[in-house]
C-alpha cells in the first residue's frame, strides 16, 4: 500500500510539502500540487474523500467549532445547523470547544486540517481571538453563530440587547424598581449585549441601574446558584431578577427552592431562552425564545454563499426572539373557560 513516503519521492518533493498540499496548512506552488496530485493518483495514496477534495476542491463538508455539552442552547442549535446542513448535502463535524479558547483554537486547526469547506463557530474570545485570527490569515470561510464577536466575519444571531430590555421592561411595568442580573461569562459578546440591555430596561423606566445588582454566573448552573445565594444576601436585595440564559436559570430556581423563596410572590423572574422544561416549571418561566431553527438555516445559507464569492462584503443577521409571557414575572395564568353545565 503507498504511503506519503511513496507520493513525495514520485512527486520529487518533501514529505512535508505532501503533508501540507494535503491538509491545506502552507501555501503551495500551483505547478507542486499538481505533480503531488499527479503522484496522489498514480500511487492510488488516499483514496478517499480528502484525495478527492484535491481535485474538486471540496470535501462536502462543514466544521462545526462549539461548546456542545456545557450548553443546552447550543445542542438544539447543533441540531438545527445538522438538519441544514443534511438538507444542502452536506456532512457536519462537530467539534467540542467546552467554551476554552486554547481548545477552541486546537479544534479549529484541527477542522481545517480535514479540509472542511467552511467553519461554523461559537467563539468564547472577542475580536482579538487566536481561532478568529488563524481563519482570518488562512482565508477559511467562516460564519460566526451565536456569538457576533467580530464584523471581519459573517455572523448568524439573536438580537440580544432590545429583547433583554423587554425582559426588564416588562418588570419593571409589575413595579420592581431592584431589578438583579444572573450574567453569563466575561468577555462573551452575549454576556456584553444582554447586560446593555438590562441597563437599557432600566434606563427606560428612569431607574438607575445598580452595579450591586449584577452577579455573574459563568454561564453555568453551579455559579449561577452560588450567585442568586450573593445577591438575596444583600442588605437591599433585588425583588426581581432577569437571568441571562437557560442552563443559569436551573441553577437559579434550584436555589430559590433551596432557599424557600417563592415566585414570584417573594421574587419574580424572567428568563433569556425558552426551553423545552420552562413551560413545565411551577410556575411556568416568562422567557424570551431564541429562532434556533432560523439560526440553523441562516448560518447554513449564509456560509454556503461565503464559499461560493469569498470576496462579498461579511454580514451580520440578528434574529428577533420572541416574548413568552407566563407567571414568573407575576402576570396571571391565562383562566380556563368554565364547563357547561349539563
């Protein structure tokens, strides 16, 4: 069986340069790829879809680069991006950040080196990000999803900042004038987006919002508990709360029971993301519903067009959420209409 050994030495070229022509790691002199591809074909090395790729120039792939566990947002949205992408005719990788930017970095390295056609990424980093920095400087065609860190790529979101104002708008219209925040991990462009927003809820019902109001959660159920424990401990605590995303809102509502705080009679609350549980809750979570199956397709489409015109201008598309109104915000359950009487 031949080996890359065998391809170099035909081709009259490194090992290396095989390696690289293959992996599409260094740019590679046109007039060398072809006597590796020539090589590739005479010695039958790699009969398989990245040998194929280097002559169609496409793997019918797509990387996906999230954070797939920590997250129950993101698997929904793992699911929709795969029933897209089957849909285009494409197979989908996925690949586990866990929300670590040196990790992120290391799979999405390891994604282009299988020669995807294009990433999707939920980046944990800014603008300033090695992985963005590494698909920037390879031309990697690349849709940011969820997370629109940086215009220098297509991005596919949620308009975050009006649909937390409405979120904490809506409290304050119950007369909560101590409105807290379960924030999500630093530096994330969500976290960023939907604190603004719960400043720009508060600022709308003249009401100045309060630092001490504000405890971060990681993003995570754990913290999450440990930060709603900080907040109820203040001298003045908050009688409401806007939690930031869903997996932070099970660690709320584990503490508030723990606590034996009831809502929203002791606290109202209003969550971002609705999930499948919130309509189940006692009593059911008010929630802001992200278009996860909108967001699928958009990132699909939009990254599809990014590989066929590598040169049009990036777009940023932000989906509207949808308000869920129940009672934990302290509205009233819809009544049920009386049975006729027999």
């Amino acid at each position: 069986m031949a080996n890359m050994k065998d391809v170099a030495k035909l081709a009259g070229v490194s090992v290396s340069t095989v390696s690289h022509i293959i992996n599409g790691t260094r740019f590679v002199k046109e007039d060398t790829k072809n006597r590796v591809m020539d090589a590739i074909r005479q010695t039958g090395y790699i009969h398989n879809t990245i040998a194929r790729s280097l002559v169609t120039s496409s793997t019918q792939t797509i990387g996906l680069a999230i954070s797939a566990i920590s997250n129950f947002y993101f698997a929904d949205i793992i699911a929709a991006i795969e029933r897209s992408a089957r849909a285009s005719g494409h197979t989908l990788l996925l690949a586990d950040t866990h929300d670590d930017l040196d990790e992120e970095l290391r799979v999405v390295q390891a994604l282009h080196q299988r020669r995807v056609d294009g990433v999707l990424l939920a980046t944990a980093g800014d603008a300033d990000s090695e992985s963005l920095q590494y698909l920037q400087d390879l031309g990697v065609p690349t849709v940011l999803v969820d997370r629109c860190a940086s215009t220098k790529f297509d991005q596919v979101g949620t308009e975050n900042i009006e649909a937390t104002a409405e979120l904490t708008g809506h409290l304050t219209e119950h007369g909560h004038q101590r409105i807290g925040l379960i924030a999500g991990r630093e530096l994330l462009r969500t976290t960023v987006e939907r604190e603004r927003g719960w400043r720009l809820g508060l600022q709308r019902a003249n009401l100045k919002p309060d630092r001490r109001l504000v405890a971060s959660g990681q993003s995570s159920a754990d913290f999450a508990e440990a930060a709603v424990e900080r907040l109820l401990s203040e001298p003045d605590p908050p009688t409401a709360l806007v939690v930031a995303n869903n997996h932070m809102t099970i660690g709320v509502m584990s503490a508030l029971t723990r606590l034996g705080v009831s809502v929203p009679d002791d606290l109202a609350l209003a969550v971002f993301d609705d999930f499948e549980w919130a309509n189940y809750f006692h009593p059911r979570l008010t929630a802001m519903a992200q278009p996860i199956g909108d967001i699928g397709a958009c990132a699909i489409e939009t990254l599809l067009s990014r590989i066929a015109d590598p040169k049009r201008p990036t777009t940023t598309v932000q989906l509207p959420a949808t308000f869920k109104r129940r009672e934990s915000c302290g509205c009233q359950a819809p009544t049920r209409p009386a049975k006729e009487q027999p």
